[in-house]
C-alpha cells in the first residue's frame, strides 16, 4: 500500500521536475495544500483557503482538514487523504498539519 505523511510545515527544498509516480504525485499534493487559494493567475480556486488563520484551535482545523480534502479531491485524484496530525511548535507559535496521503492509480 502507498501511504506516505507529508508535514506541511514549510516549502519543500527541492522539487524534482519530470518525476513520476509517488513522487510526482506527493509534490503535487505538497504544492496544492501550502498554496493560498486566490494566488494562482489562471485558475483562482487552486490551493486552500487561509480563512480559518486566527481562529480557534478546533475550529482552525475543522476548517483546515475540509479545504485540505477538497482541494485533493479536485486537483489531485490519486491521492486520498487518510489522516491528519497537528503539529505545534510552542515557541514559534507555529502550528501546521501533517498529512497522511494514499496514492492511488499510479
């Protein structure tokens, strides 16, 4: 089975242009869950929306885990998302998501 987490928590350092399979589709799912909808010319909807930011703790990701579902279920087929931990970073105050991704039809 392909499972595979993915920590949101920063840009990844590389991309590997031309890659396939897995690989192509976990960069996928990288680039489409830490895009801001609303940035990409040519297609608004890409990403997620940041709406939940400052809100509290529960409803920050309840809202995150939804737009995280579907925005893969739109742009990215073969992945399904099978689970979520949050992570958290107390002296940062950064909190980000982890995501444990499926790939399928590959």
């Amino acid at each position: 089975m392909n499972e595979q987490w993915v920590t949101l928590d920063a840009m990844p350092n590389t991309i590997t242009f031309g890659a396939t399979g897995v690989l192509a589709v976990m960069q996928n799912v990288r680039t489409i869950l830490t895009t801001r909808k609303g940035t990409q010319p040519m297609d608004r909807d890409f990403g997620i929306s940041m709406g939940f930011l400052d809100s509290p703790s529960l409803l920050t990701r309840a809202k995150a885990e939804q737009e995280c579902f579907l925005a893969l279920k739109k742009y990215e087929p073969r992945a399904v998302l099978k689970g979520i931990r949050w992570q958290a970073d107390l002296k940062s105050g950064k909190f980000w998501p982890d995501v444990l991704i499926r790939v399928v039809d590959v």
